[in-house]
C-alpha cells in the first residue's frame, strides 16, 4: 500500500514538472538543435519619389529660367525693331516746327528745330534750312552767325544756280549792315551776273 502511494506521488511530480517547461518539438534522437525564430529588422526603403519630385521640381524651374533668359533678348530684339520701324520726322516737320516757334517769337526753340532739321536734310534741301536759319540771326541780331549760314549755302554743292543768286543778295545785305560795303557790291554784282533784279540790290549803294 505505501509503495502504491509512493508511485502515484513521483507520477504527480513529473507531470507538475512537465508543465513548467515550454513544448518541444523536434526529434533530440537525431540532435538537430532548434534555434531561436531571428527576428527581422524592418527594413526602411528610401523615399524615392520625393526626390525624383525634387528633381523634377529643379528641372523646371532650370527649365523655365531658360525660357526666361532666351525670351528676354527677343523682346529687347523687339523694342529695337520698333524704334527702327518707327517713322522719323523729315526735315519739313522740323522746319514746320520752326517757325511755329518763330512766330511765337521762342527764337532759342526755332533754333533746336533748325538744327534738327539741318541734320535730317537731304542734299536737294540743305540750303533752304541754311538760308532759313540765317534769317534767324539775323532777326536775333546775330549778324556773324547769319553770314557764315549763308557762306555755307552758297558753297555747298547742292544750292542750284537759281537760288545762288538770292543767297548773294542777302549776304550782301548782311555786309552793308555792318558798313561792309566792299564785300556787299561784290555779291550784289554776283547776285546780279547770276539774274537777280534791279530791285533785289536796289538797297545797296555800290556807287
């Protein structure tokens, strides 16, 4: 009786002990050893497509301040062929200009005007802006300027021989002004040899 209880006590024993381990699995008769599960480590990807956005983002701004850079020589291209295109005023409207302000007696921008005129001339018209300019000073009491404007006329090439005359008959004038009468009678015989009348050199006493 007591080895029955003694038996049936070891069998508790072992079965109690049994509990407190964890199940096994695996064949320990032919000594292959289980190991551990290995835990695997997330594995972090990169964020590729922000920086292929980034790029993306960088190639077109490149892209666009290209756009830019080449568009600005084209509009400053532009603006010049407009100034190019843009129609000048000729000699006329600056002549025209003028004498607006010589009737409004602003002799200073007649002047401006004259000059401007003067250098837009063509070769047919050179004189007439000569002769009107020295009828200026001659208005302003500039008797020297006036003389040397129509000096040049009567020597630039382009006077024609009908005009010649008129310009020996004022510089002549110019000359008896200044009690220059020597140089006066000689344009006025010049003026006359080239056709002007009595009249025109009346006013100077060559006698």
């Amino acid at each position: 009786m007591k080895a029955l209880l003694l038996f049936t006590g070891l069998l508790m024993c072992i079965s109690i002990q049994a509990q407190t381990y964890a199940p096994y699995s695996g064949n320990k008769a032919n000594g292959t050893k289980v190991s551990k599960p290995v835990k695997n480590k997330p594995v972090v990807t990169e964020k590729t497509p922000e920086k292929e956005n980034i790029n993306s983002k960088m190639t077109v701004s490149k892209t666009d301040s290209a756009k830019n850079e080449n568009s600005k020589p084209v509009v400053a291209e532009t603006t010049r062929e407009n100034e190019n295109t843009k129609p000048k005023e000729s000699y006329r409207d600056y002549m025209t200009m003028a004498i607006e302000q010589l009737h409004q007696k602003d002799y200073q921008k007649a002047l401006d005007f004259y000059g401007l005129a003067l250098g837009v001339s063509t070769p047919e018209s050179t004189h007439i802006v000569l002769k009107s300019r020295a009828i200026l000073y001659a208005i302003m009491k500039e008797d020297e300027k006036a003389v040397a404007d129509l000096t040049k006329a009567i020597q630039y090439k382009g006077t024609p021989e009908t005009q010649l005359a008129i310009l020996y008959v004022m510089r002549a004038k110019m000359y008896a002004n200044n009690k220059n009468m020597d140089l006066a009678c000689k344009d006025a015989a010049r003026a006359k040899a080239l056709g002007a009348s009595y009249e025109m050199i009346r006013d100077i006493d060559c006698q």
